[in-house]
C-alpha cells in the first residue's frame, strides 16, 4: 500500500519546490540582463561604426595650381606625366615614395620614386 506522506515529508517537499522555483526565477534574470547587456554592446558598436564611416566622409580637397611665364599646371597634371613616365619605363613596382622638385622657369619638373632615379625629369 501506498505511504501517506507525513508533514515533515510535505514541509521538505513543498521548501525544495520553492528552492527550485527561485533558482529558475534567478536563472531567468540572469538570462534577461545578459540579453540587455548584448543588446546594449551591439548598439555601442553600431553607433561606434556609423561615428567612423561619417568621420571618413569628411575629406580634404587641396588645389595647388603654379602660374609661370604664361602657362598654367597643376600638382596633380604634374604627377600624373611623372607616373606615365615610370610606366613608360617598364616599371611595375608600387609608388611608395614620390619626391618632385619643380622648375617653372624651366617647365620641367625633376623626380625620385622610392629613393631612386636621381636626374629623372618630366616636361609639363
């Protein structure tokens, strides 16, 4: 025959059913506030990307123009012939550094790419 719970049976019963039930009421708090945190950290970098993609929309324009004996040229004209000139050479090698000295009374302008080519020169 079945066994007739006693009291102290049912206290223990009845305080580990509360125990379990805080224990998963917790769990669940636990599990709300990460959720919060993971929501809030994702909009911390979002907010952080659209601060950098619109920092890297604002760009700078600089135009530098020499006017000399009539004629006109700019920076950009200049190193563009200086760079049509290097592949005109069969130089393939990257651009790293690109250093021009100008003579307008001349309309010649001299250059160095990545430290060599002392006596190079471009017309413009």
């Amino acid at each position: 025959m079945a066994k007739k719970a006693t009291a102290k049976e049912t206290k223990t019963t009845v305080a580990e059913k509360a125990a379990v039930k805080a224990d998963s009421q917790a769990e669940v708090k636990e599990t709300k506030a990460a959720a919060t945190k993971t929501a809030a950290t994702k909009a911390a970098k979002a907010e952080t990307k659209t601060t950098k993609t619109t920092t890297k929309a604002v760009k700078e324009t600089i135009k530098v123009e020499f006017q000399f004996g009539g004629k006109n040229t700019t920076v950009e004209s200049i190193v563009d012939s200086i760079k049509e000139a290097y592949k005109a050479e069969g130089k393939t090698d990257a651009i790293k550094t690109l250093d021009v000295y100008v003579q307008p009374e001349n309309n010649v302008a001299y250059y160095v790419i990545n430290g060599v080519g002392e006596g190079k020169s471009v017309n413009f």
